[in-house]
C-alpha cells in the first residue's frame, strides 16, 4: 500500500511540474484526478509525496469522486 502511495504521488508530482510546462488537456485524467483535492486538503503538504498520501488517505471522504476512484484502482 506504502508503495502505491509513493507511486501515484510521484504521478502526481511529476504531471504537476509538466503542467506548469505543457497545456492542461495534454495531462491524463489520472494524473489530473487528486491534483484539486490535494491542493485543497494537503497543500501544506506539498511537495512532500508521503503528507500528501497520508493526508489524501485521512480526507477520504471528502475526496471527489474521480480522486477516490483512482485510489481505489491502485489498491490505497
């Protein structure tokens, strides 16, 4: 579980930085789906990918619906 965290934050992480780069469209649907979520409940926690894990994982019910479902897919 520790590992999928670390994989879909580096994710996250990484399209972050490629967006500042690239047009927003250009991004997956996957890599766009917590980006809002965590600016909203973990900003304070970027770019730390292990907070903001943790933190997605405590505000999970509050977490939009394209978010939840991809933490779902990887397993968190």
């Amino acid at each position: 579980m520790f590992r999928s965290v670390s994989l879909v934050l580096a994710v996250f992480l990484t399209s972050s930085v490629a967006s500042a780069q690239t047009s927003p469209y250009e991004n997956s649907v996957e890599d766009r789906a917590c980006r809002g979520d965590a600016r909203r409940f973990c900003k304070d926690d970027i770019p730390d990918q292990f907070k903001i894990g943790s933190c997605l994982q405590e505000h999970r019910e509050k977490l939009s619906r394209a978010c939840k479902a991809m933490l779902d897919s990887h397993g968190m």
